[in-house]
C-alpha cells in the first residue's frame, strides 16, 4: 500500500510540470515570410512580415498555449485565409505555425505571374534648375540602386507593397540628405519595365531672385565682362532652391562656384584670386571678388556736380605690389577743362581694410598724403592733403555697381557730389 502511494505522488509530481508546459501565456509571435523563388528583396518580405504578424499577434498573443493547442491546425488555416487575402501578388504555398511561449508562422509564398525584371529610375528635382538638380543627386548616391534593388525580383502585382516600401526609402534618404524637401513617389508598370517615378520638390521659403555681381580693386573691371556675363547665368542656377538649404550648404556653393572660376582661362592667365560670398535670402546675394596680389589696375572717369570748376577729368593708376601689404604706383590724372596732363609716383601702405598713401606730383612738385578706410565692399572713407594748396578733401565714397559709383565731397570750401565711372 506504501509503495502505491509513492508511486501515485511521483507519477503526480512528474505530471505537474507537463501540465504547466502546456498552460503557458504566449508572450511573443514571429512571422516570417518567405519567396520561394528567392527573387523578392528583404525589404518588401520584411514589410509583408510586419502586416501577417499584426495580424497574428491579435489572435494569439496573451492567449493560453493550452487553448490554443487543440485547435492548431484551425488557426493555421485562418492565419492561411487572411494570408491569401493580404498578401497580394503572391500565392501562399505553405503554412507552419508553431505554438509556444514564443511561437512562430512561416508562410512560403511565390509570385502571382511574372516577376519584375527591368527596374528604371526617373529621379527628378521639381522647379531646379539641371545642373542645380545634379549636385542635389549627388547627395542621394545611393538611392536609385536601392530603389531597383528593392522591387527587382517581385511580383509585378505587388504595387501595393512596394510602394510604401519605395516611398520609406526615399523619405528616409531625402530627410537625412536634403531635410528642406519633400518627395512624392510613384510605382507605373509599362510593356517592358516597371518606372520608379520619384520627385523631389523645395518646401519653405525658397530663392526667388539673386543679385549678382563681379567686381576688382586691382585690375580693370573691363576685363572681367566675359566672365560676369558667364556666372550671371552660373548664379541664376541657384533660383528655386530653399533658403533654408543654401544657409546650410552656403560653404559647400561657394567652394562650387570658386572651382569653376579658379580653371578660367582669365583667372589662370592673369594669375587672379577669386573669392566668393554667397548671402541667403528670397532675394539671395552673390559677390564675386577678383584680386591680383602683383599688381593694382584701375581707370576711373569723374564728373562733378556742384564744384566750381575742373568737373569732368580721368584717372588712371598702375601700381606693383613689393609685399603683400606694400605697392609702389604711378598715376596718370586728364583734366577736360583745362587740356591739362597730371602724373604722380607713390606709396601705399595697407593695414587691415585701411590705407596710406604718399604721392609726389609731376611736374608741379606738390605732395600728397591720402588715407582711405573700406567700411565694407560698398562704402569708403578719404581723407587726402594736398600740401602746395595747403588743403583738406574729405569723401564718403558709395559703389553702386561695379561699374559706377557716388562720392559726396567736401573740398575745404564747397560740397559737392562726384559721379565715378569704374572701368
């Protein structure tokens, strides 16, 4: 009688544990769908996945294994039903569900008819200018392989699916690369090849005008109509563009646009620097500065209004650098009024955006001092000596153009308002 109780307590106790087995939660579910033909991509599979195990997870999660056991086979045939209706494009071909405390559904599925072979990209960037449009897809190097890497070997009839997996690729690449555009992508299946249409268009505020100019201090800005005519249009690329990018990409457009002026034939030539300043705005700015560091060219033409006499007269100024903050110059001054012919030899001293100069007229033999300050690009102050007279001018100077600029002048006795023609 001993002995039967203990073997009934043994037989009970080893039963417990198979009874706690069976009587469990399922705590997670794992679907995994599977192209037999092993043509569809891991993107499009993982997506399918997703939908089937939402799907699964509300019919068994939190569910007791030892409901659900018994019914097995039922559930699978369900799970088989749903699968033929959502996963369009492919036939089902097999079901494996797995009960447990973490259970698994693998569905085997294969393409409906053909399967996409010919995968053609049509990238484009709306209101951008082209070549604007081909630095913007150089920030997306990656994208058109992986849009036809994605779709190839699908189901020709599984739009459904790749378009929302075509469009998670783009938008994921488009925010990291290019945050100030939005895209809108579209999946069209022709006779011969399926067209991933993909469209990249500016949001916010975008650059509407540019105000464009090209000027120098040290040589003729004569010389540089070619090229002010040539990146007029360079600049007018750049409309269309967000505010927001060119402020972000501001050191990346300068860089670009001094590369192409630094391999002109007359920057080479004349052995030039080029500088650039690109200013964001709807109505963007772009300043193009070109410096000689051997030589200081300029012609000016004067015509003043207000002045007593010797109104309109001519300058023009050959100077040679001896170091970089030193040049060494001679001028040559016409004064319509009187026929008459000035020249001057000099010094200039320059400091930080200051200037001082020292000129000896010929041949009346008078001495000049001049000091000039560049409060910016447009506006300059003088203050010149003229010693023989024993007189002061003083002028604040204003260029309007490269071309053409305004100085209002005190010239110890009188005001009067100068207009300077920049050759």
């Amino acid at each position: 009688m001993k002995s039967k109780i203990i073997l009934t307590l043994a037989a009970m106790t080893s039963f417990l544990p198979l009874q706690q087995a069976f009587s469990m939660p399922i705590e997670h579910v794992y679907v995994q769908v599977i192209d037999v033909t092993g043509g569809t991509s891991a993107p499009l599979l993982n997506k399918m996945s997703n939908s089937m195990q939402l799907v699964a997870q509300q019919l068994l999660l939190d569910r007791d294994t030892k409901a659900i056991l018994p019914a097995q086979q039922e559930y699978a045939t369900l799970l088989s039903d749903i699968a033929d209706r959502v996963l369009t494009g492919y036939y089902l071909q097999s079901t494996q569900l797995t009960v447990d405390k973490e259970s698994e559904l693998i569905l085997q599925v294969r393409p409906w008819n053909t399967a996409i072979r010919n995968v053609q990209v049509d990238l484009q960037f709306s209101g951008i200018e082209e070549q604007t449009s081909e630095l913007l897809e150089s920030k997306l190097p990656t994208l058109k392989k992986q849009l036809r890497d994605t779709i190839k070997g699908a189901s020709i009839d599984a739009s459904d699916w790749a378009d929302g997996v075509l469009r998670k690729i783009v938008r994921q690449q488009v925010e990291e690369a290019l945050p100030e555009f939005k895209v809108a992508v579209d999946l069209v299946n022709e006779a011969d090849k399926t067209v991933v249409q993909v469209i990249i268009y500016p949001v916010g505020q975008l650059v509407r005008n540019v105000d464009y100019c090209m000027r120098s201090d040290t040589i003729p800005n004569i010389l540089l109509m070619k090229l002010k005519h040539k990146y007029a249009d360079e600049c007018n690329k750049l409309r269309g563009l967000p505010v927001n990018y060119v402020e972000r990409q501001k050191q990346e457009i300068e860089e670009l646009l001094l590369n192409k002026l630094r391999n002109e034939p007359e920057i080479i030539k004349y052995n030039l620097q080029p500088f650039v300043n690109v200013l964001p705005d709807t109505d963007m700015g772009v300043e193009f500065t070109i410096g000689s560091d051997k030589y200081k060219i300029w012609f000016e033409g004067y015509g003043d209004i207000g002045r007593g006499k010797d109104n309109l007269s001519g300058k023009a100024h050959f100077g040679k650098f001896v170091s970089p903050k030193e040049e060494v110059f001679g001028e040559v001054e016409f004064i319509t009024e009187d026929v008459d012919w000035n020249f001057g030899i000099g010094y200039t001293r320059y400091w930080g955006k200051s200037g001082w100069s020292y000129i000896r007229r010929i041949p009346d033999g008078e001495n000049n001092y001049k000091l000039e300050y560049n409060l910016d690009p447009k506006w300059r102050l003088r203050a010149e000596h003229f010693a023989q007279k024993n007189r002061n001018e003083y002028g604040v100077r204003y260029r309007i153009h490269e071309f053409l600029s305004a100085e209002y002048v005190y010239g110890g006795d009188e005001f009067y308002l100068r207009i300077i023609g920049n050759l």
